[in-house]
C-alpha cells in the first residue's frame, strides 16, 4: 500500500474510533438518566405499595382487635350463660344461640387470618415476580458482556 492509502485508512480509523467513543459516552450518559429515572419510579412504586399494605395491615388489625373484643365479650356471656343456666330450660336456648354464634365468630375469625396470610404471601409474591421480571427487561435492554462492551443486536 502506499502511503497516501495508509493515512487515508488512518484518518478514517481515528474517525471511526472518535465516533465510537462520542457513542460510548452517549450510550453511557443516557444509560445513566434511564437507571435515574428507573431509580425514582422504584422508589415511588415502593412507597405506593408500603402505603397501600400499611392500611390493609392497620384494617386487618382493627378486624382483629374487634374480633378480641368478641371473644371477651362471649368469653364473659358463656360465664354469665353457665350461672344461669342451672335457672331454667329457656336458658339453653340461649346457650345453643351463643354457642351456634361462638361457632361463626370462630369460622369468621379463621377465614379473615387466612385471607391475612394469603394477602401477605400475595404480596411477596407480586413483589417478588415484580422486581424478577423489572431485572430481566433491564438485563434484556443492556445485555452487557464481562469485559464491559455493549453487545449490538
């Protein structure tokens, strides 16, 4: 080759290799504005989703703390209920109606502490599924290689 080809290849190969490296940075600078970016959505999804299970969790224990309240209350009648009914046959009336609702505040009770669990396992899960496929999409979007180069598609 002569010499004027080679400083020609020369010229275009610094060219290239400038126009890699302005690409390199832009490649750079907006990968970082889109990890800000995705940085502050993640957050705020975060802090919606921690307000969010805050109140159900503040209602499940309300429901639970007037579930106790129920069972003082029925505790204290089924004490009242054992007193009396030694009084009359009208008193084991009442004393199958309090224990027919002793029975629905326990099945009540037990179906709302198992919605409370699958509510909890729920979330995990969703939270879980959430953050697992936000990371595919995000390794998807920049499949980087070891050595620290882009790959290409």
């Amino acid at each position: 080759m002569d010499a004027r080809t080679m400083g020609t290849l020369k010229e275009e190969r610094l060219k290239l290799e400038e126009g890699m490296e302005k690409l390199k940075t832009e490649l750079e600078n907006s990968l970082k504005t889109e990890e800000e970016k995705l940085k502050v959505h993640f957050e705020t999804r975060k802090e919606e989703l921690e307000k969010y299970y805050e109140e159900k969790l503040a209602e499940i224990e309300k429901e639970l703390a007037e579930r106790s309240q129920m069972t003082e209350l029925r505790n204290k009648m089924q004490n009242e209920l054992e007193h009396d009914k030694n009084k009359s046959v009208c008193d084991e009336r009442m004393y199958e109606k309090l224990r027919c609702e002793k029975r629905l505040l326990e099945d009540k009770y037990r179906c709302l502490k198992d919605k409370y669990l699958r509510l909890k396992t729920d979330v995990k899960i969703s939270i879980e599924k959430r953050n697992k496929k936000e990371r595919t999409e995000y390794s998807n979007k920049y499949n980087w290689f070891g050595n620290g180069t882009k790959q290409f598609k």
